[in-house]
C-alpha cells in the first residue's frame, strides 16, 4: 500500500503523525487516503514499537472487535482502518479504553455520523487525541500536488478550468496527469465504493442513480425532499430524505439552508440547496444520466466549489431568498459572497446589491476563492 503511494507522482501531505497517547477518529469519504495515512503511522512507528493494524471491513459486530482488541492489548500503537461499519463498535472501544488500554489508538471510518454518534458515546475517555478529517483537495492543495508533480503552469484559470474538470481526490489527480485527462478510472471506483456503501446500509443502487441525477440537475438551485421524491420513483420524501443523509454522511454532499434575514434565524423547513462535495461526483452523476456536458456546467462547478470552500472555513452559513431575488452565501451581520462565472460582476440581484455589509463580495473568475 505505501509503495503504491510512494509511487503517485505526488505526496500528499497527512496533518500530522500522532505522539501523545490517546484516541484519534479520522473521518473522510473513501479512496480519499485515510488508509495511506494509517499506514504512513504504522511505518513510522513499527521499527521501535510493537504496533497492530486491523481493516475492519470484515469484523461483524463489537464482540468479535472486543476479542481481537483484548488479544493486542500489549501493542504500542493500535490501527484500526473503517470501523464505522462494525455495528456498535464505540461499545468495543469503550470497554477497551476502560479496561486500562491507554497507548495510541487511531481509528479511521467513512460515515461521518456513526463515527460523531460513536465518539459522543465516549466523553472524556482519552485526555489527548481527538477527532479529525481527511477530505478531498480543495483549489490550494490541488495546485500544490500539481506543482510537486511537476505539472503546474503559471496561468490560475487554466489550473481553475483543471480542477473544476477533475476535482481533488488524490487518485482522479494522479490519473488525469498533467494534462488534465478525464480520470474515468477514478470516477469509477468511487462510484462503486458508493454504491456499495449504501447497499450496507440497505438501500438500493437504482435509487441513489436517480437522487444523483437530481441533484445534478438542481445544483445552484433550492429543493424540497417532496419535490427530489416527485422527481425520482421514490414515492417517499422520508425516504428521499434517508438517502441525502446517507450522501451527506458518506461526505458525498452538504445542504445549504436558507435564512431569514429579519430575526438571522435558519429556515431549516425551506427549501434547501444540496451541493456535491468535489467537481468528480458531479462528473459521476452527470454520466449517470447519460446527458452531454451542458452550456452552463462551469457555473454550477464554480458555485458548488465555492460552497465547499466556505464550509471548511465556517461551521454555519445559508443562502437568502426573496422578491428581490438571491444571496449565494451569507453569515448575518458578517459577510456574503456571489458567485459569478463571468469575466464582470452582471446580473447582481437587489437583494445583494441593497446588503448593508462591509465584508461582501463577487467571486469572478479572476478573482475566484480569493478573500
């Protein structure tokens, strides 16, 4: 597994190799490199420590976990790679920890919710470690990879043009190459691990097709569950709902709320915008639905990157809507942004343009992700 990621043409670089003793949950969607940095931990640790590794894909429920945990309980360093589908696993690390195991214990899953609902079962178990995630790329870290790979060119928008096309999962980075091919290896990985992530969760495959699709289709635009179930052959718009969770879980999309800028309050009953987590899932979908390339997809990209970029730097911001049109992105009483995939600022609505706030501005593509 190293030496196939040694061999990439570029490195990427992982937050940092734990010292101090303690729980460490690492939370990232798959093929995204948790497993890489698992075992960058355990090459770094085995030729002084008695280490364990352990991926747990195959380990049905806490009791079998428990009994492999209490086997290695004179290990140093303990590497548990995609717990997250042994079901109630926090039970075995709990008894485990309780037990008097109080080296490191890393652990890594691609549910963000069970991992949240595993480790809120565990309050002051460990002084040090904490939780953490690993997550594709954004537009910085892309260019980085590209530039150690030797690939980088000097003019920003044709690197712009590069990532909205490949997105920043590591392996769609690597197989695109320097130029910029379409990394349909990767697309279809990530497709299959989807798919089979959501059928361990008993769903079924057809219906993701179609919620993808959707969403697709009502990138930049607000929407309810009952209208994405209309839209489907989902009859329900709890189980569409059930779906978007799973997506949001699997670190595939994220929902945008509106606000009400009268009282600042989210209207989490409004319709809501849900956006793709990285341009290769807008990729996958837009194959799945068998259409060609539309005239405005580089919009919905810019857009749906920027979200993203925001989200990384702000736990809680929305979007506004009403007669005097929309807001892209807004913190009340702090800032909004707009995103306009053109080389002018056109078309701003009222609401925008009547904002009484300092810190506003239009992402352009010149200027595009700068603060």
């Amino acid at each position: 597994h190293l030496k196939k990621m040694n061999s990439m043409p570029f490195q990427r670089q992982f937050p940092f190799i734990p010292k101090k003793n303690g729980l460490y949950i690492v939370r990232g969607p798959r093929q995204i490199g948790k497993s890489s940095w698992l075992k960058k931990v355990l090459s770094h640790y085995s030729s002084r420590e008695k280490c364990f590794y352990l991926s747990c894909e195959n380990i049905i429920d806490h009791k079998e976990l428990a009994e492999i945990l209490k086997s290695v309980r004179d290990r140093k360093i303990v590497l548990l790679d995609e717990i997250s589908f042994v079901k109630d696993w926090d039970r075995a690390i709990k008894h485990e920890v309780d037990s008097g195991f109080s080296n490191i214990l890393m652990i890594t899953g691609s549910h963000s919710y069970d991992l949240k609902l595993g480790a809120d079962r565990m309050p002051g178990r460990y002084d040090h470690g904490g939780e953490f995630s690993l997550l594709p790329m954004l537009f910085d870290e892309f260019c980085q990879a590209r530039r150690l790979a030797g690939w980088a060119s000097s003019d920003r928008g044709r690197e712009l043009e590069l990532y909205f096309k490949i997105g920043g999962f590591p392996i769609a980075v690597a197989e695109a190459g320097k130029d910029g091919r379409r990394p349909s290896q990767a697309m279809k990985t990530y497709w299959k691990w989807l798919c089979g992530d959501v059928v361990k969760l008993g769903k079924q495959e057809h219906f993701l097709r179609e919620i993808m699709i959707q969403l697709l289709l009502c990138t930049q635009n607000p929407i309810s569950f009952q209208t994405l179930a209309k839209k489907t052959s989902i009859s329900s718009h709890n189980t569409a709902q059930e779906y978007i969770s799973i997506l949001e879980s699997c670190f595939s999309v994220k929902l945008l709320y509106a606000i009400d800028l009268n009282n600042n309050s989210y209207r989490f009953k409004k319709d809501k915008k849900i956006y793709f987590t990285d341009p290769l899932l807008f990729w996958i979908a837009l194959d799945l639905s068998g259409m060609k390339i539309c005239d405005n997809s580089s919009e919905k990209i810019a857009e749906m990157v920027a979200h993203e970029f925001l989200s990384r730097k702000h736990e809680r911001f929305g979007y506004f809507n009403n007669k005097n049109g929309e807001i892209d992105f807004i913190m009340p009483e702090q800032w909004a942004r707009e995103v306009k995939w053109s080389e002018d600022a056109q078309n701003l609505s009222r609401a925008y343009l009547n904002l009484n706030l300092l810190d506003k501005k239009v992402w352009l593509k010149n200027n595009f992700l700068q603060e």
